[in-house]
C-alpha cells in the first residue's frame, strides 16, 4: 500500500460500520482509545504539539473533524479556510493520528457516546467537567484532560496576519 492510500485509509467521512469494526478490534485488543476534536484548519505548530501530547495519553489517537459546513457554524462564513477533505489527509498523513472521523453536528457528543474513549482531550482553554462528553466519559471511569496551548500559535492569527498583508 502506497503511504497516500495509508492515510486515506485511515478517514471516516461518518462513524461508519468500517469505523465501529475498526473500534471493535481497538476495543477487543484492549487499546486505550484518546479522543479529541475540532476544526484544524491551516495546521501550525500549536496543532503539532497538542495533537502529540494527546497520542502520548494512550494507545491509539482519533480524531473527530468538524465538516465544512460544522466549521461555518462555528466559526462564520469566511472558514473553513481548508476544505473537509484537506484538513482530513493532512490529520491522517501524521504518524500520531490512527484515526480521524467526520462529524456534522454543532458538537461531537454522539460521536464520544459512540466511542466511548478512555480519555478525553481538549485544549486548556476549556474546564474539564465543561467539555462536551464529560459527562459520558466520566460515567465510565475514564480520564477527562486538557492540554496547554503554544502560545503565539492559532489559525484565526494566521488569517488575521495574512489580511493585514493583503
């Protein structure tokens, strides 16, 4: 298998049957499963650092990847500034990254109660017990952690210094 075919092989456009029989092996091996998300548009170093310190937290690292049209809701008309599928392959071409899957709605919570990760990460801007799936992961025994941020490093710094640029 080709290395581009490798890391296609590692996205899910939905939780599809392919990602709940890839989760039952995980599951059936015993992995400890990591679960973050989020818009990851322009990759930057702040993105690198985070998505590493969250694959070091357990055995295999999904990532839940807002759509283009979750990513609009979110963050207004002018982003994504990278479509869907780019932000897709460029997660998957990255060693640390085992899975990235799709999602559409305004948060990941189906997708965490689908997964059922032993360890949930987000950014340290957020309160643990105020991220989203809290609650799910919480209810299992799992870990819910959060990750400072390099500071300096964001996609809204980077659109802002290319429209002072222009």
């Amino acid at each position: 298998m080709i290395r581009s075919e490798i890391s296609r092989s590692k996205i899910y456009p939905s939780a599809n049957e392919e990602f709940h029989r890839r989760l039952a092996y995980w599951r059936y091996k015993g992995y400890r499963i990591v679960f973050t998300n989020g818009c990851f548009d322009i990759m930057h170093l702040g993105h690198i650092d985070y998505l590493s310190k969250a694959s070091d937290e357990g055995d295999i690292l999904i990532i839940g990847l807002n759509t283009d049209e979750s990513v609009r809701k979110i963050k207004g008309p002018t982003r994504p500034i990278s479509d869907e599928n780019s932000r897709a392959m460029v997660l998957a071409s990255m060693s640390m990254v085992d899975t990235v899957v799709m999602f559409s709605d305004d948060t990941p919570y189906q997708l965490i109660e689908l997964i059922q990760p032993d360890v949930l990460i987000k950014g340290s801007d957020y309160k643990p017990e105020d991220i989203v799936g809290f609650d799910i992961v919480s209810k299992k025994g799992g870990e819910i952690k959060t990750i400072a941020f390099v500071e300096g490093y964001s996609t809204s710094k980077i659109e802002e210094k290319i429209r002072k640029n222009v």
